[in-house]
C-alpha cells in the first residue's frame, strides 16, 4: 500500500477539491459565508445502490463512489466554514439486507476507518474530532476496535467534528437514553423528578454536539428514516433530487442558500421552546420543593424562606445531575478504551 501523502489522501481531499473548484463556486463559497452559515449539517447519504444499478455496476462499487462523494463534500463543508457533519452511515434497519451487502458494507468501513489512522498526521493538521454514533455491540469486533482507535486519536481535536452514525436508528438511540436514565435512578445517582428533556438529551450519543442546523437527504426521498429524529425539531431540512454519488457542490449551495432563508424564523423558534423549557424546570423545582416542605412536620410560612429551599433544591439537583454525568461519560469511555490495543 502506498504511504498517504496530502494529494493521495481518501479522507481530506483538499488539493483535489481545490483544483477542481471553478471560479465562480469559489465566488458563491464567499458570498455564503457572509450570511449566517450552519455550523453542524447531517446528511442522509442516499442512493448508493440506485447509483450503481443506473451504471450497472456492483452494489460495492456504488457504496464506494459513496465513500468518496462524502470526503468530497466533507472538504465543501470545511471550506464553507461548516465545523461539525453528522453522517448516517449505516442504519440498524441496514443489517436486513443480503449477509454479502452487509459483510461488504462491514468490510468497505473497516477499510476506510484503518486508512483514516494511516491519515493520522492529517487528521492532526485539520484538528477533527471523529466520533461513532450508535451501538456499535451490533458491528464485528475487529471493525469496533479499528473505530475505537479513530476516536481515540482524535479525541482532543477541536476546528471540526465528524460523526458517524454507525449501527444507528434514532428510536433505537432514545430507548438507549431512557435506559441510561431508569439505571440512574436505579443507582440512587438520580431522582424519577430530575428527569428532563434537557436530562435526557444529555444520555443520547449525540450529547456533545449541538443540534444540526441543517439536514440534507439525497435521491429524493422526504422522510427522515429514523435518523436524529430528537435532534431535528427545529432543523432545516433540504431534499435533494439526486443520487448521493452524484451529490454536487452546487446541491450543497442550494442547501445552505435554503437554510439562510428560514434562519431567522427557525432560530425564532427554537428560542422560544428554550425559554419554555427552562420555565419548566424552574416550575418542577419549585413543585418538589413544596412537596417536600408540606412532608415535614413544621411548615414554614416566611417567603424568603421558600425562596431559599426551592434554590437549595436546584443547587441539590445540579449536584446529582453533575454526578449522574459524569457516571454515563466514564462508563462510556471505559467501552472504547476497553478496544483499544495495550500499547494506546
């Protein structure tokens, strides 16, 4: 195999991308970035198998245009000023398909993940964090710990995140989470009245990242498939008449071009449902507050006094809340670092 170089790269093809950018798209890439730009965009990359059926060609060689029509507009994102792309890589639903597709499909990401840790010194230059979405139990061992490297290299990156969702369906993501929190309270980490929407946000894979701002699916499908389905309420949406391998810059223009037009109206929106929200907290603090003070023998009438309870019982919270996380988080790296070789 040959060494990776800057210009042979299949993850960060900036030099290709570069030569192959007209005049004109560079102009529209700078008009872009005037407005506001999205700063975390998923994809639904579909159409892969479409694409080669149209060319008449094996599934696998669609899947692989694939691949490389994802470096490509990963490279379009970064030059748009774009900082985080959520990709649905594979759904849970994909294990359904022939045992050849899916072995293909296991052996294609094994491939590309083990090309991306020969890429090391790129994936330093560029500062991208890659995480893996999904309950990666479900992929093969071998194709787990390739994976689990990837996200340890890259873990302290902070100019861009990619992440990938792997063995991933958003249903199959919230039952996850609400089992994350009935184990909490099982511990004795939590109370059943700490759970929130905020809470439970903060259990799902994506808990690091901010909602997408934009969310683009390709060959023309409008239907989400069980892909960041709680993350979406106030997301953007743009679909594309186009077969993923066929995706072009100019489609990803369009997208944003349609994201600038509803911003306002979206961010609108979503500000109020924020306010909203805190509003609720505020009020199921306060309710478990007096619960607790017409539990105790002696009341207390002084306004002040409630006042103080009520913020006792926030700071209480918080503290448990805080501990509850930082559980989640440690059982969560204790998963990948159990897959990673002694030597990492």
């Amino acid at each position: 195999m040959m060494e990776p170089t800057p210009d042979a790269s299949e993850w960060f093809p900036e030099e290709k991308c570069k030569a192959k950018k007209t005049w004109l798209q560079q102009t529209c890439c700078r008009i872009l970035r005037r407005g506001p730009v999205p700063q975390h965009v998923a994809f639904i990359m579909d159409g892969n198998r479409r694409f080669a059926r149209k060319l008449s060609v094996e599934r696998a060689e669609g899947h692989l245009k694939g691949f490389d029509k994802l470096a490509e507009t990963l490279q379009w994102c970064l030059d748009l000023g774009i900082t985080e792309v959520t990709v649905y890589a594979f759904s849970i639903e994909n294990f359904k398909r022939s045992k050849e597709e899916v072995d293909g499909l296991m052996e294609l990401a094994k491939q590309k993940f083990k090309r991306l840790l020969e890429e090391k010194e790129l994936i330093e230059k560029h500062e991208v964090c890659v995480r893996i979405l999904g309950d990666l139990t479900m992929l093969p061992v071998e194709l787990q710990q390739v994976v689990a490297e990837v996200v340890h290299i890259s873990r302290n990156n902070t100019k861009a995140v990619l992440n990938v969702c792997f063995a991933y369906t958003a249903r199959h993501e919230i039952a996850n989470a609400t089992k994350e929190l009935a184990e909490g309270v099982q511990l004795g980490l939590l109370r059943p009245s700490d759970i929130s929407e905020e809470l439970l946000e903060q259990c799902l894979y994506t808990n690091q990242s901010r909602d997408p701002d934009l969310l683009v699916r390709t060959s023309g499908e409008v239907r989400l498939s069980d892909f960041l389905l709680w993350q979406s309420s106030y997301t953007v949406l743009s679909f594309v008449e186009v077969l993923w391998p066929e995706f072009s810059i100019w489609h990803l223009f369009s997208a944003v071009l349609h994201y600038q037009m509803n911003h306002h109206a979206v961010q609108a929106e979503k500000e109020r449902s924020l306010t909203e929200r805190r509003e609720q907290v505020q009020q199921s603090d306060f309710q478990c507050t007096m619960t607790e003070l017409g539990n105790m023998c002696n009341g207390i009438d002084e306004t002040n006094s409630v006042q103080q309870k009520v913020a006792q019982y926030r700071q209480d919270r918080e503290a448990r809340i805080d501990r509850f996380l930082t559980h989640l988080n440690n059982k969560r790296l204790q998963f990948f670092a159990n897959l990673l070789p002694a030597e990492s």
